[in-house]
C-alpha cells in the first residue's frame, strides 16, 4: 500500500499521508515517497494548486516510534537513513521531505487535523499555507526524544514565528491547539473542517493566472533569505516577464469578462475525472 496517495482532478493535487494505523508517523519508506510525490508534482506544468493531509485521525504523529526503539542500539545507521545527502544538493532527505513543498512552483496548502508533532509539523511548515482544525494539536516535540528538529523548521518558520517564541516551542515541546498555533504564527488560519477548506482554497488558486501566481511564489520563497535591494530586483524580474505576455493579457480579458482565465477554452473548469499520472509513491 502507497505511504503517500496522489489524486489530481483538473489542475489540483490532492496528496494524501496515508499510513492511518500509525497515525501518519513517518518510516524511511514515508520520507522517500513524500520526496518522490513532491518532486514529481513540481516537474508537472499542469499542477496549479496541491493540498496535503493525513488519511484518518491525524495528519502526522511525527517519526514512527519504531523508530526510536532501533534508534538506541543503531543510532548512526538511522541517522544515516535520514541525513543522507545528494551531491549538489542543499537538503538532506530528512530535510527534503519538508523542503519539496516549499520548492514546488505552484502553491501547497497543508490541511492539519489530529496531530502535528515533530517530523510532521515541519512537513506542514513547508507548505505555503497551512489551515487547521481548531482541535489540531501542533508540537515540535524532538526534544522530548532528546533530537532537534532537524527538517528545515529552523529557515521554514522565518518570518512567521517571532524568535523567542519559537525558542520556548522547541525548548519544551509544549503542545498547542489550532487556534494558538494561528496566533503564533505556525498557521495561517482555523478551518473546520481543515481539508474541505483547503480544498476549496487550491481551487480558488487553481483559476487564477498560473504563471502570475507560480511568480508571486518564486518571489516570497526568496524574500526572506536575501538583501533588499536582490529582493527588490527579483520582484522586477518577474514582473517584467509577466507584463504583456499572452497569459497576462488572457487575465485581462478574462477579468474584464468576468470569466475565469482560459476559461473560453475549459481551461479553468473543474475536471470531473481523476488521474494518478501525474505522481505516485511507491
């Protein structure tokens, strides 16, 4: 059975952590099909919009206990597992698992019910956006274990949690609801149910411009990493590249027509059929 589903109806993704009986906690095979999914949906044109979620009552327990268990007599062959790098590469495969939505062009929003801890809250902060249940229980809860979190958490939360907050978080792996982790930052916004909303929103994005909206994400990816003046610069890139192209003048159109874009011919209606070509996990 696939650790990792992937569903595509029209141009939305709908990717779904899928080991229920573990509570989505993730195993080597997981952080493998989460990179090979992520990868695969980023190479695709046609993918406009992705939400990720966890199959029955969690999004994801964080690393599978089992884990922990081989971790204390083969601590440096588990590591391995995880922090092996490939050459040229900035992230290790522990890191990657997280990193692939972020570095996927079109946007992704997580739908957070359940659980987040540890591994999986940091698969959620690589998401664009992330809507969660006002019961969800959020915590980075490494150190619990006697770990860090080791996924990215660290360059994903810049910008979104203050510093000394994440500090306490991390400190002590305290566990907090939904609506907290919105008023610290580790959320967009409460929605209950978090998936249908989600799915909701990646349509909503789906029928906008795709290369305006694939820009506008290049362009917040790199803001927080670089200087003014590159980030300012970045911005006129792809603005010049937007202005007066055939889809920008299709936006246009379409918005003076009070249609979606592409929508004359069916490009932004919903398909009423699903396709697992686009990525699978194996």
């Amino acid at each position: 059975m696939d650790p990792v589903r992937v569903e595509i109806q029209g141009h939305v993704a709908d990717v779904q952590l899928h080991r229920p009986e573990k509570l989505n906690a993730l195993d080597a095979g997981m952080y493998e099909a989460l990179v090979e999914v992520g990868t695969a949906l980023g190479r695709s044109p046609d993918v406009r919009a992705v939400v990720v979620s966890g199959a029955g009552r969690a999004f994801c327990a964080g690393l599978d206990f089992s884990r922990f268990a081989r971790m204390e007599d083969q601590a440096a062959g588990a590591a391995d597992d995880l922090l092996r790098r490939e050459p040229g590469e900035p992230w290790n495969l522990s890191q990657k698992a997280a990193w692939v939505w972020r570095a996927i062009p079109a946007p992704v929003i997580a739908a957070v019910h359940g659980v987040a801890y540890g591994a999986g809250l940091q698969v959620a902060l690589g998401a664009d956006l992330r809507l969660v249940a006002g019961d969800a229980r959020l915590s980075f809860r490494e150190v619990v274990w006697g770990l860090v979190p080791d996924m990215g958490a660290s360059q994903l939360t810049r910008g979104t949690v203050r510093l000394d907050q994440l500090r306490e978080l991390i400190y002590t792996g305290r566990v907090v609801s939904g609506h907290e982790a919105v008023a610290l930052g580790l959320a967009t916004r409460v929605a209950d149910p978090p998936y249908e909303a989600a799915l909701e929103l990646a349509w909503d994005i789906a029928a906008r411009s795709p290369a305006a909206v694939r820009a506008a994400k290049a362009i917040l990816n790199e803001a927080p990493f670089v200087s003014l003046a590159q980030g300012l610069r970045i911005e006129e890139a792809h603005a010049r590249e937007l202005v007066g192209s055939d889809e920008q003048r299709e936006a246009v159109r379409a918005n003076l027509a009070e249609r979606p874009p592409g929508a004359e011919s069916g490009g932004g209606a919903r398909s009423g059929g699903r396709s697992n070509t686009a990525a699978s996990s194996k």
